[in-house]
C-alpha cells in the first residue's frame, strides 16, 4: 500500500493543534479544522479575509443546486446537483487605522489553532503586528451549536499589546461566495434589512429555488459606534471598538441560519419564523452558549469514546474520527445524509454514496441508534425517487442512486450511475443489521419492508439469467470494485441479492405472522403478489456466484481469472493515484483490484464464510488490491486480524484514523474523508474488538496490537450499553447499563451482566 | 429488420426529382439534392432566405472548429473537433414591388425540383404569384465544378408570365451562418472588399483560426444598377434587373472559395492568391462552366456506371450512391477523408470512421484508385497526430482516431474512442486491399509499411495474456458491435491483429528482399527490432480466436455464448432506434447485436473459411443482428447471397440503395448516410456479382435477383478495366481496357482478355 503519512501536526489526545502557519497547508488546516452540527458545516477558513489560497466553505446538509446535463441517451442523468456553497455566516473585516488583517500579507507572529473534542470548538490566536510597530493580539474562537441546528457563535478577542486605540470591525453576511467547483456564484437575494436588533438577508440559489435565512446579532461592550453596512448580496455591521492596551476587547456574534427546500413556503412566513428564532440571541451571552456547546460533546464522549492507551496518535487519531461522524450527523434531522466529505468541503459534491449504509451506518447502529434511524429514514423519504430511476433503467421497483443529495441520482458517469447496483442492497443490509442489533421491529414494518420488497423489485428486474449457465445473476455491472468497470455476474453484487431476496422473503413470512392486518394493508398498496415472491425465491436459489472450488476462491466476476495479472508492487509509487497517471481505459484491464469486493461481502456475511475460505479468498485478493479507495484498507485490516495476521492488520489500520491528519491521501485539501473515518471506528470495533454483527448472536473476540497498552470501546446493543476493555493480559466485556445481553465470545455465548466477562487472552486459541 | 421505405420521390434512372413542395420533408430534400465535390459541399437550402423548417449547411472538407471537453480523467480527449458551417456562398435575397420571396410565406405552385446525374447540377423552378396577381417563374439552378476545386456557380432565370417591371436581387456571401449543433456562429471576419469585379470576404473561425476566402463576380446581362452592400460579417451586391413579360432575365453568380487551414500562411498573401482565382471568372459563360461539368460526369459514368435492367427504383438507388461517392471523394485533394454523412450535414461532427476503410475504400480501388490512394495518405498524413493519441493511451506506435477530421481523436464517448480499436485493423487491411489490387508497390514502401509497423506496434502493446487461457487478445474492448460495450477478446479485434501482425511481418520480409536500401533506411528511421518482430511472430501465434469447435461458430467475445437470451424479433417496432427508447445500459445485455462483427471479418477474410462455417455463423449471428448501423444490412446480403439465400440478399439490399432516397432510417434530414452509399456499391459488386477480393486471385461468382433483367459493372483491376454483365441466363466477363487479367470465376482461374469469359448460370452448381 503506498500511502506515506504526511506528519505535521501536534499530537495531543484530546485536541488537533496546529503551532505556526503553513500558507502551504492552509486549505488541508480548512478541512481538519472544519466545524458541523448536521445541519451545516464551516471550513476553518480564516474569517476576517485572506488573499491567499483558502476555500471559504460554508455549506448547509441537502441544501443544493443543479446544472444541466447535455445527456446522450435514456437512462443518463438530466441533472448534475451538488451542495452549493452557501452563505459565509462568519464574514469579517478587521482593520486598525485603516491597515487591513490579511494573513497573506500582513506581518503576524505566535501563530497557533487548536480544535478541542471536549468543548467541540475552534480556537485561533496570533499577533498580528501593524507597519508602524504596533502589536495586538488576537483571539478568534468559533463554535457551531450541537444543541440548536442553525445557530453558529463567533468570538474575536482584541489584546492590544502596546497600545491602545480603536479597531474597526466589519461583521456581515456575504451571499456573494463562489462556488469553486464550478467557478460562479448561485445566489440572489430575496429580502435583507435590520430590525429587533437582528441584521438579516435572505438568499435564493438561482436554479433550484433553495432558500437560506441567515440573521445575526452582536454583543460587544466595549463597542464605540455601529452602522449598518448593505451591499449587492450582502448584510452587515461596522462596528468601531475601543482598544485598551492590555485589556482585552470581545467581540461576540451569533448568528442563526435557516434553510428551506420546500418551495411552497412563503417568503414572509420564512423570514417571520427564522427571524423569531434569531432574536433569542440577542444579548446572548457566548460563555453559556459555549458551557452548552462543551456539556454535550461531554456526553458524546461518556457514550462514545474509544480510549486507547499506549498509542498516542492513534488515540488522537480515532477521537478525531469520532468528533467528525458527531459532527456530520447524529440523527436530529431525519431528512439528512452524509456526504463523502461530510460538511467539509465542494468535492465529490456533498453526495452521499453506498458509504452510508456501508461504512457509517455500524458507528451509529452500536454508539446511537437513533441516527442510524434516521439515516435509513432518508431512503424511505426518497423512495419515490428510487422508483422513479428504476422506471428510467427500464426496470420496476426501486434503484436508489450511486451518487445523490436529495435521493435523485447525481452521478454524471453513466458507468457508475447505471451498472453499479450496491447501493439499494447496502440499504436493505442496513435494514437488517440496525434491526437485529436493535430489535426496532416497528421500523422494519413500518417502513422497512416496503423498501426491501421494491429494492428485490428491481434486483428482480434487472437480472437475467445467463444462457448457458442457466443460472440468474446481473449483466453489465461495476461491483464495489471500481476497476472492473463493466462486467457479468459480479460475486458481490450476485451474492447481496441473492440475500436481498431472502431477507425480504423473511421478512414477509414474519410480518405477515405477527402483524397480518399491516402487512396486508402493505401488500394491497404496493401490491406485492405471490408470484413475486416465488420468482424472487426462485432466483436467489438459483443465483449464480463464480467460484473455484478446488481453492474455495470466489471468482469476482465472469472471466476475472482469465484477466491479465499484474504484480501491482511493480507499479512505481510516482503512478500513484492511478486515474491520474495511467489512461482511464487502462485501469481496467487487469486482476488488479481498487478496493475489497468478494472480501467486502466475505466480511458483511462473516458467519457464512469458514475461516480457511477467508484464508484462501484473503490471500488471493489482497494482493491485487491497491486500495486506490480510502474506504479500503479498513475491511482489510479486520479480515487481516480475523486470520491472525496481526501485524499486517496494524499496518492497514495505522493508515484509517489518521487518514486526514496525516493527509495520507494528498487530498484532505478538499475536505475530509468523512465516510473514511467511520471505518476507522470499524477498524477498531471489527478489527481488535473482533466483533461481528451478521449472525444470530453478535461476537467478541478481541484482540490487542502489541504496540498498544490497552483499549476500550463502548457498544450499544439491545438497549444495553456494553464496555469492551481490553489490555495485553485479557478482556472485559460487561454491561454498563440496561439488561443482560447474550454474546458470544470466542466460540461460547455468554450472558452477560454488569458483572463482565473476562476473558485470558494468553489462553485464547485462535479458531 | 424493422426499415420500412418512405416512398417520396419520383423514379428516374438519372435523375432525382420531387414534384410539389412538402415543408415537413425540406430538411430531407435538403440533404438528398445536396451538392459536392470532395473540396465542398452545399445543402439544397432554398438560397433565396427561407423562414421554415431548413438547415442552412456549406461545408469545406477538414475545416474544422473545436470546443474544450471537461476531461475527467487521462487518456480522454480535451478538445471536441467539428466540420464547421462556413460561409453561405450563395445567399440571395429576391424582391419584387418591396414584396421579398420566401416559400414559407409565399404564394407559388408548379414547384419541381431535379437533381441530375449526368449534369451534376440541382435545379428547382416555381411560378411566385405575388399578392397584387402578378406572376414570375423563378428557376434556379446551381452546381459545384467537379474541375476546380473552390468554384461553385449559381443560376437565377426570371420569367415574368404576366407584367413587366424590376426584380431586386440580393446577392452575397454570409458568414453569420449559425452552426446548428452548436447553437452558435463560429467566424469572424479579416478582411472584405471590391476590386477587379470581384466582391469578397475572409473569414476566420474563432477558436481553431481556420480561414475560408469567398469571392464572387455577377454575370446580369439585364441589370439596370449594382450597389456594394456590407454588413457584419457579410458582403453582397444589390443589382436590379429589368424584366419584360414572356422573356427570360439571367443573374449569373460565380464563387471562387479558398480555405486555408495553415496558420503560417499570411492574409494577404492568402487574399491575393485566392483573389488571383476569382478573377478568372469575371464575364465568365454559365453555359461553358456547366458543360465542362456535364463532361466531367460524362466520364463518371464511363468508368463507374452500374447497369440495371428490370429495375428502375434500385437503377436510380444505385446512381444516386455512386453520384454521391464521387461528390464526396474523387481524390483530387489527398489530405481529405470522407465524413459519416459526407459533406451534407452537421450530423456525426463531419468526423470520418473506420467507415472509410472498410466500407468505402472498395469502391474507390475498384474504379478510381488515385482516389483510394489518396485516402490512404490521409492515414499516412496524420500518423503523427495517431503515435500521439498511443501515448496518451499509455502505448506504443500508432492508435488511430475512431472519429476524426483532422487525425485527432473526436468522439467525446471514451467508451467508444477508448476501447475500439478497429481503425487502425483497417487502415492495415486497406493498405493491403489497395496494394493487392493495385499492384501498387512504391505506396506500400514508401508509406504502407510505416503505417503497418506503428499500428503493429500499438496492437503489441495494448493486447494483454489471458492469465487463464495463456493466449494473446485484447481485454476491455468494444468491437465494430457496439451493442457489446466492454468485452474482453472481441474475436473480430484479435483476429484482425493476427492478420496485421502477420501481414506486416510479410512485408517487411519482402521489401528487405526487395528494396533492402529503402527497408533499411525506414527500419533506422522507427528503430524497427527484431525483437519486436519476434514479439509480433509470437503473439500472431498465441491469438485467442473464441470458438464453438462442435459447431463451427465463433464466440464475438469471452462469454458471449452465455449472454443471456432476446428474440429480437420480439422487440415492438415502436421502440426502434433502441438508443433513444432503452435505457443505454440495458443496450448491452443481450446476446443481440448492432451489426456484423464475427459476419465482418468472414467477409473481410473470406477466403479463410468454409462455406459451412459463413453459413453457421450467419445462422446464429444473422439472427441476433438488428442491423441499428445502416452498414450492417449490406454485409449481410452479400453473405446471404454467398450461402445461396437469394430471396434473403435481396431483402437486405432493397435497403442498401435507396436508404436516403426513401429515408429508411427516418433520419436523412441529418444529412445523407454516405458511407452507407458505399455498402450499396460493395453489396452489388461483392453480393450479387460474388466478388471475393481478399485472396490470391480476385474470384467473381455472379448470380442474378430473380427480379432483374440483367445488370453490368465495370471494375478497374491490375490497370486493366474489366466489366462484368449478368443477365438471367448468363454473365460475360471480359477485360475492355488493359492486359488479360487472371480472375477466378466459379472455380476455375482464367485469363480474361476482350474476349471474355460466359458463364452460363444455369450450369453453375452453387458450392
């Protein structure tokens, strides 16, 4: 794997620092630095202006725009949409005696920003010294509320050093930002003015109708004179502030933001509801606002932590990972999805892919059920829009996009947005995970079951059977591996629908037992048939999944053993990444693999699979695998502990929680990896913890990387919560509230109880 | 085959003629009365301004416009090349009493339009009534010289049938011409002036500074005042011209076009040359140029007519296709290829295809093979432009574009321009077609063998070893098939490299023999190894050719025998063309496809294979074909009539000679589908007259359609000019110029001299 750290930031267990400035490495400070409550999401931007190379990113969850697609033929997308650039809420001028801050220019020293996990805010400090010598310090600090969606706080502090005067202070919020991505502005402005002490501006994105409210108010004591300041898109105050030398002058403004999708909604009744909101906060007093803001990450962590002794970096590394899934989402907007840079920046366009379900949705099934909830909600909201795409691929039931951000698809590569499939069958893998984990019943009747008949709706539509195989299986696809571009019976893809199938069917059987009148009601609406169901039967069992079974190795697709090998170490690192350096067609063409795809299902049905055949099957493809998807070495480094390779499991996770930190990718310039780094918490869980969530019984086997002291990770399960402490000598794995829970630990199911489990690992054979 | 004539037009052996006007179908007529002669070529644009349904379309052979493409990934092309609409050299604007022509919104009757095959000329008349009664016949005739290049000449008869009085006339030449496709006009305007009688205009086009001079002179014996008129981008005159009733007044327009598309060549010098040019045809006599164009075409039909007798619709068809053959190429202009629709439409870009090669270079060597010479330096022209897109493709030697205009690649579809590869295949069987016909050695020293070497060398590289089968093809392609759209050893790609391999291997063998000074000097020149050649050897050897051994029928690709299963015949006629009626994806999932592919090459190299096997291949391939390429149709006739399926070989042809004339495809107001013109010619010559060109000895195998009384086509072979007559009861085949040629006929291999052979068909046992 050739990805090399890029190590430059401080290690600190509970915060990211960063000492000194890099111009260099602003945009990757922007990213790791970014704050988000779900709801909206701020690069690490420097407010107060700067000339240099910076991505002023303010983004707000679904919030989107379109451009038109010049589409070839049916079945490819009309319309590209995107997360639009929004307001910048944290727009300021700062300016002594008429010299101007700009961090690009101006002379500055005792450069230092941390983020802190504990208070979920961003602290940053400098000198900043005048032309004529002289010296002020300041103190930016910015937060955005875990506690009230659209609220975010600023707070600039003012310490002149030698002197005392005034700094003139343009606080404001600006519609005019450009989207980089596609190198213009989307907004107009509706509506803007100054009333109950809340400055306001309403802005429109040109094409989609999208609308957000952002209205902020000040509090500053040592304020000498304010006047209202409007511009073309813009809203704002000057503010004059006296200088004390050595006192300290604050700066507080809070700002709430409002975002509408739904068009019918008058601009008046939206202005009147958010400015109502708005006005709460006027004198507002930021210490209370900023004691909430720490009390509930206080609780994020009690619930959620992951602590890891011996290994600072990696303690870091995976707090950090846990900070930003908290921060992407958990569960207050049921509306939401995760992109695959979360809140943190214009690439991949803020959409979500299979990697919610896939990679995000274990963190929250076992931390908080409640936004692994709400994020399966999100593809029952846009059901009708899976349908919809279905009838487009001329199939029935539902297709739920590759690539998307209100549920339409957004992908504008046809390749993936028409041959790859594993989106609607992580969806119902998600189903049936959060439920067995969580025996949320009511939900999988409700509303699950209805998209697992219309996802085997269309798997039953789109496959067809192979004419001498006389098998069923799907034609034309791209699995998760993404360098087999277009390929027939793909292992992957055969064997999640075969289990789609089953699990519906299943599904059916019990529902139609213990909630007859719902499911009949169900079956009516969406006229489910008998003959579906025996067709559906008849194709899982007859469902063809390639396989060599003198060596027990799954064959990826049709023809894959025939394709020419590649010994991928002979690649020179300087190739690296590939779709940059090698033409596209030529990616294609090997044994060579972009990311796990039999061991991705070898994983997800770990229970199915004995331990020689992931043995056999793990050999095989990791060696082709170049992990060219940061998703990849993750499922890696778990298969790699699962077969008792423990160094090699160390090495591929030493890459996950520090992907960002260490900018191992090049890329966290960007944003972050947002979905990446819900693998990091797999990586622990699955990997060490050796959990396993798909069988009848969950599974602990844990294990402990030499390097480290010690580690413990809490888990959510059946309504208990359950600590899993590990160290050299042994594990505990007992329940820290709720009832007993029945888990099985190393090959015996145990009930266990706040009494624990305790396990010697000296003594543990490994199966 | 779901193509169904639209019987429109009047049959005449000679002539195309439509009688009334239908403003629904202009845009076909538009395109089937067009005009060219290899350099230009004009729509049947009615010249006079017209505010309905019309394509205003002049087009210059290789001038070319381009747009940058946002290229996702390397190995993509980044510039879209186009033939750009250029100027409209015969821009009239008619007015009598302030009342101006326009057939939209005019009155008019007795409207005829002729296209003339022996004349190379279009003429339309009408009677124009005006809204006071009085009533003028209006012809217009107008034709593009088939002797000078640039020059096109234009024709405007009034005849006033019941007044006497003045018509205006607008004459000039406009470049604010609009290109359709793109929705914009691409010129701007150098220079324009009046001297020396001639009024003229240099235009520049924006992007690529392609220029395109047009100059014109007025012949108006009748004209009572001509006034300059300039305007942007636009230069004419305003003549008046007396009329007197039941007497003809003439406006006779001579245009002298010169396009220059190097860039080093200064303005003025352009000007003054292309000035020097106009200048020889000031007072020139319409009458001279125009019979001077009658006997160009006289001559056409000397060498290249095909006779039918018994069937006038295909007599016309046919006359039509070879009309339009020499309009398109003649090969005056070696720097030229032949756009999928010819010079008649912005329709496929003007881009050339392999279609040039494998489907129009027959005709050429078989009755003008200066012409087909000439399409050849064309490959040889741009072989640095094809080394080029081989590296951009991580290979070596020479990657031919699959659709281009000026040798770069310009087809925006990467799945099309990245994974075929079948250009280059027949650019190497063209050049062995041509040399093998020709006898002509020097082209096949001097530039063949380069262009066998590079294209030998791309093959080499961009084919890998199946890891499995230990055999040598070529993964992640789309053959001529484009219904199979990322396959792996397409049987028709790796059969044609073996042959090229091979073939390349035998010429440089003969010419190191031959002309071993020359060999080694070119061998230095490209650093030709012997390693290479081994490689080359070696990979011939090891070529996977996929095939059924029991049934004799070859597998198109790896896996292709388990594609599932479509009766094509199933499919609604409604959903045809499927492009625009299936989602694209689902396009290739069938074991259906577009056109010949393993039928190609056992065309191509029919000399390799049994009659059994053409006949189980056409068994199983002919029924899965839904011919979506008019090329397709063609090949299947001449198979269908090799394998004695008479009534079957007719069925398929009907189509090929009458595809525009009766807008089988429902599509010719695109323009024409020229190269499928020359499919008419091959089915013919190589179908019914049973013309096998690929082995040792030409072999001619004539049979007759029961419907016909008799036809005759001449070939030109080996320098001499054979011409072969079939009738119901026989055919003769004798050589009427040059030395006794060897041909197989039937079997046996005769010396064919004047006094011909006579085969008497009722004594032929078919093979």
């Amino acid at each position: 794997m050739a990805k090399i750290a890029d190590k430059y930031l401080v290690v600190d267990t509970w915060k990211v620092i960063e000492k000194g400035f890099d111009p260099s490495r602003n945009r990757v400070s922007e990213s790791i630095f970014s704050l988000g409550n779900e709801y909206m999401g701020v690069r690490a931007y420097p407010e107060e202006g700067y000339s240099g190379d910076s991505l002023v990113g303010s983004y707000f969850n679904g919030l989107f725009e379109e451009g038109k697609v010049p589409a070839h033929y049916k079945g490819i997308i009309r319309f590209l949409r995107f997360m639009v650039s929004a307001v910048d809420w944290l727009y300021t001028r700062i300016s002594v005696n008429g010299e101007t801050l700009d961090l690009a220019t101006s002379k500055f020293s005792d450069f230092t920003r941390e983020l802190d996990f504990k208070r979920g805010k961003y602290v940053r400090s400098f000198v900043w010294e005048l032309s004529d010598g002289k010296q002020i310090k300041l103190t930016f600090e910015r937060f955005v509320s875990m506690n009230v969606s659209g609220l975010g706080c600023q707070r600039i502090v003012f310490e002149p050093l030698n002197f005392s005067g005034e700094v003139n202070v343009r606080a404001g919020l600006d519609f005019t930002i450009i989207h980089e991505d596609q190198g213009r502005n989307f907004w107009h402005t509706v509506q803007q003015g100054q009333a109950d002490g809340i400055t306001a501006i309403l802005g429109e994105t040109i094409n989609t109708k999208n609308r957000l409210y952002s209205g902020f108010t000040t509090v500053v004591p040592n304020a000498l004179q304010t006047k209202l300041v409007e511009a073309d898109r813009f809203i704002g105050q000057d503010i004059t502030i006296k200088l004390v030398q050595g006192e300290a002058s604050t700066f507080d403004k809070f700002v709430n933001n409002y975002a509408e999708k739904d068009l019918s909604i008058a601009n008046e009744h939206l202005w009147s509801k958010a400015h109502e909101q708005a006005k709460a906060y006027v004198g507002a007093s930021y210490e209370e606002l900023e004691q909430q803001q720490a009390d509930y990450w206080d609780n994020v962590w009690k619930e959620s932590d992951i602590v890891i002794e011996g290994d600072p970096d990696n303690q870091q590394g995976i707090r950090f990972c846990i900070f930003n899934l908290y921060q992407t989402y958990h569960g207050d907007n049921p509306g939401f999805n995760i992109g695959a840079k979360g809140l943190t920046g214009e690439a991949y366009r803020g959409l979500a892919f299979w990697d919610t379900e896939s990679y995000c949705l274990p963190f929250y099934i076992f931390n908080n059920p409640k936004a692994a909830k709400s994020l399966l909600e999100f593809r029952y909201k846009s059901l009708p829009h899976a349908l919809d795409r279905a009838k487009d691929l001329d199939c029935k039931g539902a297709f739920y996009p590759i690539a998307t951000i209100d549920g339409t698809e957004s992908c504008d590569l046809w390749q993936h947005s028409n041959l790859q499939l594993h989106v609607g069958t992580a969806v119902a893998y998600g189903i049936r995970h959060y439920v067995n984990i969580t025996d949320d019943i009511d939900f999988l009747y409700e509303k699950g079951l209805e998209m697992l008949i219309q996802i085997s709706r269309f798997y039953a539509t789109r496959g067809q059977w192979g004419q001498q195989s006389g098998l069923y299986g799907y034609f034309g696809v791209m699995g998760p591996d993404e360098f087999q571009l277009m390929v027939n019976n793909n292992c992957y893809i055969n064997l999640m629908a075969k289990k789609l199938f089953e699990y519906t069917l299943e599904v059916i059987d019990s529902m139609s037992l213990h909630s007859s009148e719902a499911f009949q009601a169900l079956a009516d609406r969406i006229d489910l048939t008998n003959e579906e169901q025996a067709d559906w039967k008849h194709k899982a069992a007859f469902m063809k999944l390639p396989k060599d079974n003198e060596t027990g190795i799954f064959e990826e697709h049709d023809g894959f053993f025939d394709m020419p090998h590649l010994d991928i170490h002979s690649i020179p690192v300087t190739e690296f990444p590939l779709y940059s350096h090698w033409s596209y067609d030529r990616l294609y063409r090997y044994d060579m693999i972009k990311q796990p795809d039999v061991l991705m299902f070898m994983f997800l049905y770990s229970d199915d699979y004995s331990l020689a055949e992931k043995i056999a099957n793990y050999e095989y493809y990791e060696s082709r695998c170049i992990h060219e998807s940061s998703l990849s070495p993750s499922i890696h480094s778990i298969l790699a502990a699962e077969i008792g390779k423990k160094e090699e499991a160390y090495q591929f996770f030493e890459f996950a929680t520090r992907l960002d930190l260490d900018n191992y990718n090049r890329n966290t310039r960007e944003g972050l990896h947002t979905t990446s780094i819900a693998a990091a918490w797999m990586n622990i869980v699955y990997g060490f913890g050796g959990m396993r969530s798909d069988g009848s019984h969950l599974i602990l086997q844990p294990t402990i990387p030499t390097k480290w002291d010690s580690y413990s990770f809490p888990i959510s399960y059946k309504e208990s919560k359950v600590l899993v402490e590990v160290n050299q000598q042994g594990a505990s794995i007992k329940v820290v509230s709720g009832d007993a829970v029945s888990i099985a630990i190393y090959g015996h199911t145990y009930n266990v109880t706040v009494e624990g489990i305790k396990v010697d690992l000296s003594q543990v054979v490994q199966q």
